[in-house]
C-alpha cells in the first residue's frame, strides 16, 4: 500500500516473577489503548502485531488488527530479520514501527503529524530519539534490505540513516514521543498522568503502588529554588525544558549516552565515574553525600549497574526500582536499594525513561512555576 502508513507492534517477553507480570499487564493495557488511537488516524492502514502472549493476540485480534503469533524461542528470534519479512511480505512502503508499551501518552494529533510528514516526503527516517529508538517511521519500507537488520530495535533507526545515507529526523520533543513504559518507575508517573488511556487506568487503579516518594520528589520540583540530582543518560534537552518551567537547581552527571545502542553495554566498555564514586563510598556515605547537596534524586541505575557487571534478569532491577530491597538477591544491589530507600531525601530510581520522558511528563504536569 503506497497511501498510507502501516504499523508494526512488537510485543514479547517471558515474564517470570510478580513484578515483571505486573508490569507486562500495564504494557499490554496501553497497547491496546494505543492501537484505539492509531485507528482514529485517516492516514493508517493495516496495523500488525508480532507477540507471543495469547490472550493480547487474542484481544487485538477482535479490534482488527493483524496479529502474528510468535512461536521462536528467545534464542531464535531475530528483531530485524522479523521486521524485513513483515515488511517484505506484505508489501510495506511506509512504515511505522513501534514497541509493545511505547509511547503511552502519545496524542492521535501527534500521529496524525507524523504520518503525513513520512507520506510526503521519501526516503526518510523519523524516531523518537537520536541514538536509542523505539519508535520509527520510515519510507520506502525497502529500505530495510539494503542494511545488516540489527537484532534490536534501538539502533534501527541509526542503522537506516547510516547505511542508506538518508535523512534522520526526530520527533518534536513533548510527553507524546518521550514518555516511554520502561520500568515501574513510569508506572509511578503514569498513574498520575490524565493523559493515560481508559484501560491504562483501570489497570492502575488495580496495582499495589506506593507512589509517596514520587510525590515528595515532585514537591521539590515544584519548589522554589530547591536542588535536585540527576544522574545517568541525562540530555541536553530535558535539562534544558526543566531550567525553562521550574524554580529548579539541577546537579546533573550524565554518563553513558548510547550505551546500548553504541554496543559499549554488550562490549563491556560501558564505566561509570560515579560508578567507580560508589565504589570508593560505598552506598551509605554515597547517599549521605546525595543528602548533603539535594532534596531529591532521580537516578537511571542502570549505568551503575553496567558499571559492577550486575547480571540481572527484569525482575531484580524492578524490585530495586520499586525499593523492595529485601527481596533482593544481589548483595551490592540490595545494599544500595536499601540505602536508596532509606534516605532522607526521596530517591526515584529507573531506566533511561526515567530521565528523559518521565521527568519530561512530570515537568509538563508541574506546568511552568515561573
């Protein structure tokens, strides 16, 4: 189809323990509010979902999508050479490409946007972020046979651009490209958000969470003048909408941008300066010292824990972001969770999202306090 722009979805996982299928449901929620809005756009056609979960097949499948169950085990799927047949198959010219919980609070205005841009204009790539991507529209959907198909979707974007020698441009910058489900940190943020979706919400409503300390960090946000640390794969652009709507001072170390996409994760070239702080503090003294500079902490800790070569399945690295430090297995990350949760200034801990979309769409909810 050459008039008007076809979605592909991926969704899949093995979710193994209480937090992770928590967090799976909430994915899967805002899942199919989003395909409700990717139908209310006049330019979208076919829209294909890839997942090996059931009953979300089976939902999706009564609201007209295209559903593809996959039966690979992990070891034999492929997330490029996947999508080149999707595309190859059914003919795909323009293409948008999304992963199973991205984008929650994306507006039908904003798709709306993207799809006549990427209809007007060929060969192009749009994302939604310049190094690690997970949503990407691109046209002529052939395109995608004249790369190596990356076995993630991060670098599909980059991987376009560079070895096809096409134009990459990025989304605008608001909660609707940014905001991504990553880690049940953005559950916190989401469950305060008006923008979610009407089965995003019911879900919520459902879930045991305690967002105190969420809300004790966005006093000190909304504060006047108060300080606050951020660390991990921090960018200019969210520094920069923070210092234009917030009274805020901002102590930033940002290390690691592209980590995953640059393959430095996978290589074990990824370090961390405070990584190697951490080391020499140990986690008491280290949030002693975050206590003596700020009020609160928003922390991507998955630099740090990249940087001690944690081998950790999902489920550990969300009981640490959720503080349930007991639960733990892991010696160094219990003893740092627990140090987290125990400090006298609320800690947020969470993915990359945390730090760019989530902080995003907690500015966005503060609104300006200028």
């Amino acid at each position: 189809m050459t008039d008007v722009v076809s979605v592909v979805i991926f969704e899949g996982g093995y979710p193994a323990g209480a937090v992770e299928k928590m967090f799976t449901d909430v994915r899967h929620a805002v899942l199919l509010d989003n395909i409700m809005k990717l139908q209310q756009v006049p330019q979208i056609g076919p829209v294909h979902l890839f997942t090996n979960f059931p009953d979300l097949a089976r939902e999706a499948a009564s609201l007209g999508v295209a559903v593809r169950e996959n039966n690979l085990t992990p070891g034999q799927f492929h997330f490029g050479n996947t999508l080149k047949a999707i595309i190859n198959k059914e003919k795909l010219e323009h293409v948008l490409y999304m992963g199973g919980a991205s984008i929650p609070l994306v507006t039908v205005g904003e798709l709306t946007t993207i799809c006549e841009k990427l209809l007007s204009t060929a060969p192009i790539v749009y994302s939604n972020n310049a190094q690690s991507a997970d949503i990407i529209a691109f046209a002529p959907g052939n395109l995608i046979n004249h790369i190596e198909p990356p076995s993630v979707d991060n670098i599909l974007a980059i991987t376009l651009k560079d070895g096809c020698g096409i134009e990459h441009i990025l989304f605008p910058n608001t909660i609707g490209f940014l905001f991504d489900l990553d880690t049940p940190a953005d559950l916190l943020i989401l469950a305060g958000s008006p923008l979610a979706g009407s089965r995003t919400k019911k879900c919520l409503e459902r879930l045991p969470l305690d967002i105190s300390s969420l809300e004790r960090a966005k006093a000190v946000l909304a504060g006047d003048y108060e300080e606050a640390i951020l660390l991990g794969r921090v960018g200019a652009p969210l520094i920069a909408h923070i210092n234009k709507n917030l009274k805020l001072r901002l102590r930033i170390f940002s290390e690691e941008r592209g980590m995953k996409a640059l393959g430095r994760e996978e290589s074990g070239l990824a370090v961390s300066l405070m990584g190697y702080f951490l080391e020499e503090a140990g986690p008491r003294r280290f949030f002693e010292y975050c206590e003596k500079v700020a009020q609160c902490a928003f922390m991507d800790t998955r630099v740090l824990m990249v940087h001690f070569n944690m081998k950790l399945d999902a489920e550990e690295r969300f009981l640490s972001d959720l503080g349930l430090w007991q639960e733990l297995r892991n010696p160094m990350l219990r003893e740092f969770t627990r140090a987290a949760v125990e400090s006298s200034i609320p800690v947020i801990c969470g993915g990359h999202s945390l730090v760019l979309g989530g902080l995003w769409a907690l500015v966005d909810e503060i609104g300006p306090t200028y």
